[in-house]
C-alpha cells in the first residue's frame, strides 16, 4: 500500500465515522426534542438514558464517552505511526541510494 493510499484511508474513515456520528446526534436530538426532554448538561443526557437503560443509565453514557474517546485516540495513533514510519523509510531509502553510489 502506497502512502497515500494510507492517508485516504484514514482521512474516509475519520469522515465516515464522523458522518455516523452526526446522524446519531440528529437522530438523538429529534427523538429527545419530540418528547419534551431537553439536554443541557452531560448529567442530563444520562439520566435521559434511564427509561431505556435503567439504574445503568449514567454507566452506559459514561463508557460511551470513554469508548469514543479511544476510538479517536486509536485513529490518531495509527496515523502518526504510519506518518513517521513512512518518514523513516524514506529516510532510509535517502541513505541506501548515498550509499549505492
């Protein structure tokens, strides 16, 4: 795999996890609004979560933010590590081609 190819592979998955993200919010937001329950505050959308999940409610919310959180970190590791290997090879390539000569 090329280096950009990497790079749009990662660029496409960010976007499309974003682009989920989004229309969880929107889908989120429009269910809550029909109701009635208006969310201000992070307490607010967990305890929202109470008639579905009950006494679990604040749990599922906080491992929720928590998750997504490292699923971020995890993206944004990977690409710099793919960055700065991609850096090392072709600095490696730089010197092998001195060398050759």
């Amino acid at each position: 795999m090329r280096p950009k190819d990497l790079e749009l592979d990662t660029a496409a998955g960010m976007i499309w996890s974003n682009i989920i993200a989004i229309f969880i919010i929107i889908a989120a937001g429009s269910t809550l609004f029909a109701t009635g329950i208006g969310v201000e505050t992070a307490e607010q959308a967990a305890l929202a979560l109470q008639p579905l999940a009950g006494d679990f409610a604040v749990l599922l919310f906080a491992l929720g933010v928590i998750f997504s959180g490292f699923l971020a970190l995890f993206l944004l590791c990977l690409f710099l590590l793919v960055q700065q290997l991609l850096l090392l090879l072709r600095h490696l390539a730089g010197k092998r081609e001195w060398i050759m000569q």
